[in-house]
C-alpha cells in the first residue's frame, strides 16, 4: 500500500488531494499548518484506515524536520510526497510594490519565500533521502502557480516564489531520476476553494470566469486529477514536467 504526504491538507486543494489518494488506496499523512479542527474534517472523509495527522509551521526547518520524521514512524516509508501548503494571495497578503510600505513589503515577502519555497525544498530534501535511504521508487508533485508565468503585480512574491518552485521541480527532477523518484509540479490558474467563495460572489466574479474561455474556474477536484496522474507509474516519464492547469486562461 503506498504511503503518502500531502502538506497544506486541511482543507481546499490538499483536502481534494488527500481524499483522492485515499480513494486510490493510498494511506496518507494529512499535514495541518495550525488549524486541526479542520485537519480532523479532512481526515473523516478519507477512504480506507490507517491515516494519520501531522501539523507544524513547515517555515521552521526545525519542525519540518519533525513532520517527516512523526510520518515516517508512522508509515515505516514514503512513496509520495505532495506539497502543497502555501500561502495564497489575498487582503492580509498584498503588496504592490508602489502602493505598500517598506516594513510591509519585507514581512510579506519573508513569509510568502518560507512557506512557498524554501519549506517545499526542506520538506522535499528531507522526504527525498527518506525514500533513497529505504530504496522505494517514489514521486514528488509540487502545488505551483499560473501566476509563475504570468506575473502577479499584486503579490509579487508569491509570482516569485512559485517560480522558483517550478524551476526546483526541474531541478530535483533531473538529480533523483537515478534514484527512480519523478518530481513534476502542477500549475493551476483561480480554483474555486473555500476562501475564494466571497470573490467569485461578489462584483469580479464574472470577470474572474471570464478569463479561462470556458467561462468557469477550476475545481480542486481537477488539481486532484492531476496528482493522481502525477504519482502513478505510468506517469514516470512525466517527470520534469510542469502542467499546466488553468482552463486556457494563460498560455506559454
């Protein structure tokens, strides 16, 4: 049975994530950043037994250190590693550089880094060694952003945080192939979570539709789709790659 983390899975995309590779069969880590109640709430829908929850600031090395370690005496090994967690555009997180203050524009962008993508590659070293250490073929899929292509004026950190993202993907690609891990990302564009319920009501919502030609917005459902495709054997030669996800709306 393989064993799975997914980081950031209280509830949203980690959440659709979490629940698809239960219903696959996989066992799954649900890790929570500080909000176990709703980590519970994931946990109660997966499929099948065995689960477990792991929560910690994964910005703390330290405690990232200790997530893996507290998933791994749980499981015995890893096979698949999903990062996930994030923290998303949103008011408590703008910072256009020509309309936010100094202190402002340090804090966020010293946080949006941390989470968005030096804790991914903590989590990813850590989880990597695990796997090469036990000799268990594995696959990492990485949670990026349309906005690493496109530009994100008003979150201009997260732009850039999610750029690197991908170009690490790439980059742990090609030096854990000879260990038979693929490491892809997948790129989605607006997805229709729980935070963004409120947006997509209000006066812009249209708009927001209006960019994919669809006319519609993604679901986390799709992301799901997409890691379950990710992590599975006949998805081996895939790695290195960064899907796109985002309805047409941004191309490359």
């Amino acid at each position: 049975m393989p064993h799975a983390l997914v980081t950031g899975a209280s509830r949203g995309i980690g959440r659709a994530i979490a629940v698809a590779l239960s219903r696959r069969g996989d066992q799954v880590a649900v890790h929570y950043g500080s909000d176990p109640a709703a980590a519970e709430e994931t946990l109660a829908v997966l499929h099948g037994e065995g689960h477990r929850l792991v929560g910690g600031d994964l910005a703390d090395a330290e405690v990232a250190q200790g997530v893996v370690d507290e998933t791994l005496a749980a499981f015995g090994s890893l096979d698949i590693l999903v990062n996930n967690a994030a923290i998303a555009p949103g008011d408590d997180t703008y910072h256009r550089v020509d309309e936010t203050d100094y202190a402002t524009w340090t804090r966020v962008w010293r946080r949006m880094v941390d989470i968005d993508l030096l804790a991914v590659a903590n989590v990813s070293h850590l989880v990597a060694n695990a796997m090469i250490a036990s000799g268990t073929p594995g696959a990492i899929v990485n949670i990026g952003s349309r906005g690493a292509q496109r530009g994100e004026p008003d979150f201009p950190a997260y732009g850039a945080a999610k750029a690197g993202l991908h170009a690490l993907g790439q980059s742990l690609a090609v030096a854990l192939a000879p260990h038979g891990i693929a490491v892809s990302t997948v790129a989605p564009g607006f997805i229709a979570t729980e935070r963004q319920e409120v947006r997509l009501a209000g006066p812009g919502g249209e708009a927001v539709k209006a960019q994919s030609p669809f006319g519609r917005v993604g679901t986390p459902e799709e992301v799901a789709a997409a890691v379950l495709y990710l992590t599975s054997a006949e998805a081996r030669w895939a790695s290195g790659a960064v899907l796109d996800l985002n309805g047409a709306s941004h191309l490359r």
